[in-house]
C-alpha cells in the first residue's frame, strides 16, 4: 500500500503518476485523471505520457470527456446512461 501527501486535486494526480513510474505494471486505469489538471500538463498527459506507455506495451484505459485527444486513442468507447453508444477504432 502507498500513500499519498494530503494534496488535493492536480497534484495529488501527479503524485499518483509517480507512483505509477515507481511501481510499473501492465495495465493502467485513469478516470478523469487529467480533468484536475492546467492545460499543459493535461496536453502532456494525452500527447506524452499516454503515447509512452504506449510504446513501452502498457495498457491504458483512460476514461475521459477530453474529446479533442480521442486522436491519441486506440479505441474509443462511448456510454450513454450506462450503454456502450459507439466503438470506434481509431487507426494511428
């Protein structure tokens, strides 16, 4: 078990992705992950650090309403009310 500083928000997202450097697995989930963040970091967060993981043969499941970086996807899944409303692949 890892703990975080009581930091709120943004930060405390940032401490959890150095976490996630520390302790690497193969699969990785972010739920609204980068909605905390500037929009700086948010942009390194979809254009880099999603792309790393990426190449390093991670699995990301990044659930998100950031749909200016769907681009960055392998496969977009959209819900509505709890159903899958579209499945799209995107192709890189």
């Amino acid at each position: 078990m890892v703990s975080l500083p009581e930091d709120k928000g943004g930060h405390k997202n940032k401490h959890t992705h150095l976490i996630s450097c520390e302790f690497p697995k193969t699969i990785y989930v972010f739920d609204g992950w980068a909605a905390d963040q500037g929009p700086h970091f948010r942009e390194y967060f979809y254009e880099t650090l999603l792309p790393g993981f990426k190449k390093q043969g991670k699995t990301v499941i990044a659930v998100t309403h950031d749909d200016r970086y769907f681009h960055v996807a392998d496969r977009v899944i959209k819900l509505e009310y709890g159903q899958i409303t579209d499945n799209i692949n995107i192709s890189q």
